[in-house]
C-alpha cells in the first residue's frame, strides 16, 4: 500500500477526535497486520470504492471509547450501551469523509459505504480485499486505539 | 437573532442526534426536537413551528437531500432554513444542495461554535 495514502487516514481521525471529544490522540509508528483478529474491543468499519477500493476499520479499547463517546454526549457514560456502538459507526464514517475529502485534493474520487459496528474480545475485521492492512496505532489519556486500512493502492 | 427559535435536528444516528443537540445547548439553543429521517421531519414540520432545519445528508427511508427538495417544494414550508450536515464536502455535494436550495452547509467534524456562526449566517442572510 502505498505509504502518501495512510497520511488522509492519520489526520483525519486526529481531526474527528480533537473537534467533537476534545481528545487529542498521539500516533505511533505504523506496522503491517496479516491477521483479521481486531486490536480493539469495538470496531467499526467501512468500505471503500472508487479510484481506490477497500476498507477502513477503527478499533478501540473499552476505557478508550467511553471517554471519547462521553465528552462527545456532554455526559459520562458507564457501559458498553448503544450509544457506544452508534458513536463508533458515525467516528467511523467522520474519518472517512475527512480522509476521502483529503484524497480528492490528490485527484481521487473515493465513494463509501454505510459503516458496521462489530464488538467483542478478540473479534475479527474482515476487510474488503482480506489483507494484509496497516495498523496506525494510537494512544490516548484514556487508553489505545489503532486505524486499521486496507487498500488496493 | 433569537436564541429561543426552535431546531429541529434530523439524523439516523440517535447519538449524533444527542451530539448536535449537545452542540446546541452549548450555545444556547434549548428549543430543540428531533426526528430520525426526512419522513419523520416532514410530520413534524406538519405538525409544528420550526425555524430552522438541521438535517444529516445521508439517512435511510428519506435522506436529508429528498427533504430539503420536499421542504423547498411546500408552499408552507419552502422558506424555513435549512442546514445541511454532511460528512464529506465532496464538490458534487456541495454543488447538488446549492441548487436545490439548502441556506448552508456544514461538514462533519465540527465544534460548537462552528456551528453557531453557520446558522448565524442563515439568519443574517435572511433578515437582510
């Protein structure tokens, strides 16, 4: 996967958590993943098409998502409830737009699909193409996250 | 401007539905409901007084594109504003609410007061 591509996906998730929870992620050093188990405990995930296809995957700690979905709500949430699951979709489908908007700046035209939320200890992402992808990982306050991507470029 | 104008804000997403209205209050609206899809926006504009529509682009059953062309078509309705949020400012987007009439325009991820100026700017152009 060519590396000019991972940059749209780094800043646009750095710009969805800073903007609606007021989090400011740190980046690590991206590595290659040849397996589907997730790194997080929920996941969301999204297909792409276009000039590029393939997929897109957010995967979060539990401690990592109710901190980022609390300030997000104004509201301290406790449990992995729906609300959990519906913010991971929506930050999910943020981080695409910013990124595909981002693309569009280098003359690619990328459409997505409606995210799915997937959750559970040890779950698996099933990109688009298979794999393998590229695990950007992130650290937060309130624990890790990665950005999990895909792509046929 | 008032603060008292009622809002309705209209998402698939029940919590991006409590985020707006989060964003909202942190602002000063407070008159604000709410509906899960064009449909259910048109019965409550049917229904009730809005001032200004807060519509996510993209939502089964009606999207938020089809309400704004349903709004600007009704007699009694075409004049409410209408703020269109989407999640991606992609030029065809942009170019294709323009024409069917949206007031403004505002793209996922976005603070509160980014917010505010953007139907600030809706009403200023309405009054003026």
């Amino acid at each position: 996967m060519d590396v000019r591509f991972i940059n749209p996906f780094l800043e646009g998730t750095m710009s969805v958590l800073r903007t609606m929870a007021f989090i400011e992620p740190r980046p690590g050093k991206p590595y290659l993943k040849k397996n589907n188990v997730a790194q997080g405990d929920i996941s969301g995930i999204i297909g792409l098409t276009g000039d590029v296809r393939g997929s897109l995957a957010l995967s979060f700690s539990e401690r990592c998502i109710m901190k980022i979905v609390s300030n997000m709500l104004g509201e301290e949430i406790k449990s992995m409830n729906g609300d959990i699951k519906d913010a991971v979709g929506e930050i999910t489908n943020m981080v695409s737009g910013v990124a595909r908007k981002k693309l569009e700046g280098m003359d690619l035209t990328i459409s997505a699909a409606i995210p799915t939320v997937v959750s559970g200890k040890n779950h698996s992402i099933l990109h688009v193409l298979g794999g393998p992808s590229i695990i950007i990982p992130f650290e937060t306050d309130h624990g890790p996250f990665v950005v999990d991507v895909c792509l046929n470029a | 401007m008032e603060k008292k104008i009622s809002i309705l804000v209209v998402d698939d997403f029940a919590t991006m539905r409590k985020v707006i209205r989060n964003l909202l209050k942190q602002v000063g609206y407070e008159n604000i409901v709410e509906a899960e899809n064009g449909e259910a926006a048109l019965s409550v504009l049917k229904s009730r007084k809005v001032d200004l529509i807060i519509s996510d682009w993209n939502m089964p059953t009606m999207s938020g594109y089809e309400l704004l062309k349903a709004v600007r078509a009704d007699d009694e309705l075409q004049k409410t504003p209408f703020l269109m949020v989407t999640a991606e400012a992609l030029k065809d987007n942009v170019v294709q609410a323009v024409k069917a009439g949206v007031s403004n325009y505002i793209v996922k991820p976005f603070t509160a007061e980014v917010l505010n100026d953007k139907i600030s700017q809706i009403f200023k152009k309405t009054a003026s």
